[in-house]
C-alpha cells in the first residue's frame, strides 16, 4: 500500500502552521497535517529502525542454545523476545503514516531497506553477547532516549516502554562483560576479543559524520531528532570510557584521550569506508541475515494462511475470532 498524497501538500499556510507548532514543542498527532516530506522521512526512519529490531534478534538468537547456564539462557531468550516486541511497536507506529507494515516488511525481505549496520558483523563467542548488550544496546539507548522527545507523538510513546527494556539489556550485557572480566585468562582474552571488534560498528551506528549526513538538517529542524550523529557519539563515547576502565576493559583506540578543555572523550577516525560497504550489503553477514529473514518467512506461511482461513471462517458466520 502506498501513502497517499497529503492534501494541501504545497499550502504555505499550512506549511506555516505546522513548523509554528513544531517551533512551540507540540506533538505532532496521526490525524494532523503535515508536509509530504516530513511523513516521508519519518516512515523511512521508523521502518529502518523497525527493520533494525527484527534483524538484531539474529545474531544473539544464534546463541540461545549456547548459552553457558539456564539463567543466561532465560535472559537472552527474553532479551531476543523484546527486540520483536520493538519492531511490533515500531511497525504499528509507522502504519499510522499511512504505510502498511507488510509493505515495509518486504522491502526488508527483498533487500531495498536499510537497517542497523552493526547487525551486519558475526558474534564469534559467548563474550559478543555481554559486549552486544553493553556497547549495541547502549548505543541504542543514547539514541532512543532522544527519540523520545521526537515530535510526532506514536513514536516518541513508543521509545518510552522501549528505553525501559533496552536499559535491562545493556545492564544484562555489561554484567555478562564484567563476569568475563574477572574471570580467568581464557575468558578475559574472550572479552576483550569482542570489545575489539564491536566497538568501532558500535560507534558507527549513530550514522554518518554530521558533514555527510543529508538527512540531519531537516531533521532536527522539525524535531524528529534532537541531537546530531557526532553529538550522539560523542555522549557515547563519554558515557562508555569510565565503564570499561571499571572492569579493566582497554578499548581499541590509540587517539582516545581525555580532553580537560571540552570535558570530553577525543577519538579516532572511524572507518567510513567500511561503514557505507556494509551498509550497500557487502558486510560479513548482510546476505547471511536477508536469507535467514527469507526463510523464516517462507517457512511461516503456514501459519499466515492457517490465521487469515480462521479469521474468513468466524467472520463468515459473524463472530469475531478470539
């Protein structure tokens, strides 16, 4: 289903009114007017992001059964059970843009939408899971808890319950990491494994630096962001430092210095070539996840069809099914 042309799309006067509210910090509603472009680039954000969410349950669902205990075991399965549940949210938050989610969800399958570049790269140990929770999830919630305060109300709503479990997760990971930490040698070398190779797609999934960045201006602008990529990655940065020098974690970058002038964490230049490969689809695992996707899909159609024959069968006799 496509979206619909807004009417009065090109009204200067509406086009005034709207960016008066956005200027005055309201909410932005489902029925309300708003410019083509402004729905437009929310639905490409919430679908990449919903995108993002469906695909992230991967990587950490390859270890569900390798998990070292039952309790380990319990909290990745829940961990990977939210990440659905943030996709739901973010998907039924964007079919109130006019889009339909089984749209959005093929775009995904066929390969034509983005999603998160981190999920792109392969968990090769136990320790991936900690480093995951720690530095992905807590990416995450630097970005997420701005989103929060995003100027169209479904979305903003829907980062509030999110953040709350996105909290749980990296708290999760980083006491997976700080068990490994003191540990012994072999798992210690596991860790700090991990941190070496997550830690800079980490930092690339705030986006591109805000020099290459075409979207951010009009973003922020209409309040659908509040802070710019290297704004966010550098309260990251900030945030993460102290946490990994707790547990004896060395980071893998030689430019990471205290700057006592800006109070800020000064770090080196990330791969930007690496970054816009993988996200083109020539990341290690970008066909892996599209063919994973693809057949979870194929082998559910069963169930699609078992569901919409229940549903036809009690609307035929006129009662709504359970």
């Amino acid at each position: 289903m496509e979206q619909k042309p807004i009417p009065g799309a090109d009204d200067p006067a509406l086009i005034a009114a709207f960016e008066a509210r956005i200027a005055s910090g309201e909410s932005i509603e489902p029925k309300d007017w708003m410019p083509e472009r402004y729905r437009k680039q929310l639905t490409r954000m919430m679908s990449q992001h919903a995108h993002s969410e469906i695909v992230g349950m991967l990587p950490e669902g390859n270890w569900v059964t390798r998990a070292p205990s039952l309790r380990r075991k319990m909290s990745l399965i829940a961990k990977v059970q939210d990440e659905a549940g943030h996709g739901l949210y973010i998907y039924c938050g964007a079919e109130t843009l006019g889009v339909d989610r089984h749209d959005l969800f093929n775009q995904l399958l066929n390969g034509t939408a983005k999603y998160s570049s981190i999920f792109n790269y392969p968990t090769l140990s136990w320790a991936d899971m900690g480093v995951i929770g720690w530095l992905v999830d807590g990416a995450a919630i630097v970005n997420q808890t701005v989103l929060a305060k995003t100027s169209y109300g479904p979305y903003a709503r829907a980062m509030v319950r999110i953040c709350k479990e996105e909290n749980f997760h990296k708290r999760q990971g980083y006491e997976i990491c700080a068990t490994l930490a003191s540990g012994t040698p072999a798992q210690q070398a596991m860790l700090q494994d991990a941190v070496d190779r997550i830690w800079w797609p980490s930092l690339a999934m705030f986006g591109p630096s805000d020099k290459d960045s075409p979207n951010t201006g009009e973003l922020l602008r209409w309040k659908v962001k509040r802070k710019t990529n290297d704004e966010l990655r550098q309260r990251f940065v900030n945030l993460t430092v102290p946490q990994a020098q707790a547990i004896g974690l060395t980071l893998p970058d030689p430019d990471l210095t205290f700057n006592a002038e800006t109070k800020n964490w000064d770090f080196g230049e990330i791969d930007w070539a690496e970054f816009f490969d993988v996200i083109k689809g020539n990341g290690p695992c970008n066909r892996e996840r599209l063919e994973a996707r693809n057949t979870a899909h194929d082998d559910g159609q069963w169930i699609r069809d078992a569901a919409t024959a229940f549903a036809a069968k009690h609307a035929k006799r006129g009662v709504e099914a359970p």
